[in-house]
C-alpha cells in the first residue's frame, strides 16, 4: 500500500527586500557566519548538511524498496530524467550563458569577466542535483522510490561524466572532479539518510504509525528549509551587496535556464502520461543543480575570487526561490496528470 505524505505549502520569498534582509543578515553578524563557514568537511558545510537533513529525512522514510526495483521495470520517467540532465540541460544552459553574457549583456560586463561567468553557469548545468530535490519531491507529494532511483542513477553517471562533459562544454581539458565533494555529498545525502528511512520503516511497523510519524515531521522539514535560505544568504552577504548589478544579470539567464528545463521535463513527462508523483520530482532534478560539486571544481579552476566561483554562488542563491515558486506550481497543476495510484506505479 502507498505511504501518504501530507502535502506542504509554502510561500516562496514574494520580494527581492526579503532576500536582502537575509543578506544584511550576514553582515550585522558576520563572526557568527564566517565560524559557521569554516564548519567543513569534505567541501561540505556541516550546519547546511544537518538542515538538509531535516529536510531529505522525511522523504526517506517514504522509500519502499520494491518501488526502486520496480523504477527499472517501467523506466520512462527515468529515461526523461536522464535525457534531460545529460542530453539537453548542460548545452542549454552552455547557450544560454554565451548568449546573455557575450551579447545581451556585453555592454555591462568585461569580456574577460563574462566568459568566467559562462564557466560558472556550466558547471552548474553539468551538475544534477542529488540532495535538495528530495526536498522538491517531498513537497509536491513525489513518489519516494522513482525519486531515489532517479538520484542514485544520475550519481552514477556523474561519476563518469561531469568531468569530460564539463571539460568539453569550457574548452578546457585539466578539470579535475573534486571526489571528497562527490563522494561526500552521495553519501552525506543519499545513502545515509536511505538507511535511516529505512531503520525507521521497520521500527514504525505499519502504514498508520508511518503516517503520524511524517506527519510528526513535517515542522522539522519546513525549519530545515527555512533555515537554509536564511544561512545561504548569509554566508554570501558581502558577495551579494558588493556586486549586486552582476548578481542580476548572473541570475537572469540562470532563471530561464530553471525555468525552461523544468517546463521541458514536465510537458515530456505528461505528454508520456506518467503520474504526478513522478512528473514533478523528475522536472525537479533537471531544473535544480548540484551547487556544492559545481561550487567546489569553479574554485579548484578558477579561484574563490574569480567570477566563475560567484556565478555558481548567484545559483545557489537563485535556485531556492524559484524552486520553490515551482513547487506551488507543480502542486496546482497536479490534477492535469494521471492519477497517482501507487508509490509503485512508474
């Protein structure tokens, strides 16, 4: 029997005066943000990791693990998803980034400065997302096991494929993957919260005890939320007040970039008349990245001043809000799929 997972509404930021507010907020205390920034380990920041958790862990109590064997059986969903993150979303936003930056925008910004801009924008397209579209699955009531077994595919291939894929889209040949971030952040975000879910299905025991038990939950997964917005901001206040014209016009093409692959991937999915619980988590993780890997190799290449590591920085900070203004929408639109059955139908 399917696990039912009460459906979660909330507000995105309505205004970019609330988005400074956060920012100021890492001004007016920047000793406590910066000890907060050197909690690491891995190139993973310890107190974003523990509000993530908040938020993943909910959804991992959902996995039914004969719905993952069964995502293989019937693998449409997952042949979008793949398509979509490999086939499509790096060289969309490849184009994307050239386009504003070298033509729309060149103007404004220095020729040397818009292609370190462009490099940051495709290590963000070259990264699907492997921990905050749980969240994303979670909040548009997402079937728990087709979302694991498309995380855990895309992992797989990343490990083999960002860096040459990357390395092809910048022109570049020296890219090395940072493998502590890789390794890391999979385990940090997909297996060990996997397990936990898991232990905590055999403790609960049966479907009315799991039910109470989300339900129970769920105020732990919006504070883990909220206060990870609140943190991303203000750990990159002084980023974001000092530059803050090249912050728009970075966000700019990373919005239509979001936006685009999201409507893409969920008109395919409809159109491939799969249910919602699957639609939705899948249009997810083509529009959200993997900011941690795509922050960590812009650095690695370019240096944490340059204009490519605060391109992957304005992502970070983009891709919450409009995420979320997505997950209202995805929720809206739900009864213009098919029915969602089953956690095990795919």
């Amino acid at each position: 029997m399917a696990s039912r997972v009460m459906q979660t509404k909330i507000t995105p930021p309505e205004t970019h005066h609330q988005l400074l507010r956060l920012a100021r907020a890492g001004l007016l205390q920047p000793e406590l943000f910066e000890t907060i920034g050197t909690l690491q380990i891995g190139g993973i920041n310890l107190v974003i990791a523990v509000l993530i958790w908040l938020m993943i862990y909910p959804m991992m109590v959902q996995v039914e693990f004969t719905g993952v064997r069964n995502c293989f059986v019937k693998p449409k969903g997952l042949i979008v998803t793949l398509v979509m993150n490999w086939l499509v979303k790096p060289f969309t936003m490849a184009a994307l980034a050239i386009l504003f930056m070298r033509y729309i925008f060149a103007s404004w910004i220095s020729t040397d400065l818009a292609n370190q801009y462009i490099a940051g924008m495709i290590l963000l397209g070259a990264a699907p997302c492997s921990a905050m579209v749980f969240v994303w699955s979670y909040l548009t009531r997402g079937n728990a096991s087709y979302t694991v077994a498309q995380v855990a595919t895309n992992d797989l291939i990343m490990i083999f494929a960002y860096a040459p894929l990357a390395a092809f889209l910048l022109g570049v040949s020296d890219i090395i993957v940072p493998w502590d971030v890789l390794l890391v952040s999979t385990g940090l975000f997909v297996a060990l919260p996997l397990g936990a879910g898991w232990v905590t299905r055999l403790a609960l025991k049966n479907e009315a005890h799991l039910a109470s038990f989300s339900f129970g939950m769920k105020p732990f997964s919006i504070a883990g939320l909220v206060g990870t917005v609140f943190l991303l901001f203000g750990l990159q206040a002084n980023d974001i007040i000092a530059a803050p014209a090249d912050i728009v016009l970075i966000a700019i093409p990373l919005l239509i970039q979001t936006v685009l692959i999201f409507f893409i991937t969920y008109i395919w999915m409809k159109k491939w008349r799969q249910p919602h619980n699957i639609a939705a988590p899948g249009a997810m993780i083509g529009a959200s990245n993997f900011f941690e890997l795509a922050v960590a190799v812009a650095i690695s290449l370019f240096g944490v001043t340059s204009g490519a590591a605060l391109a992957t920085i304005v992502g970070v900070l983009v891709e919450v809000p409009v995420m979320l203004a997505l997950v209202s929408y995805a929720n809206k639109t739900r009864g213009q799929f098919s029915n969602d059955l089953a956690e095990e139908k795919t």
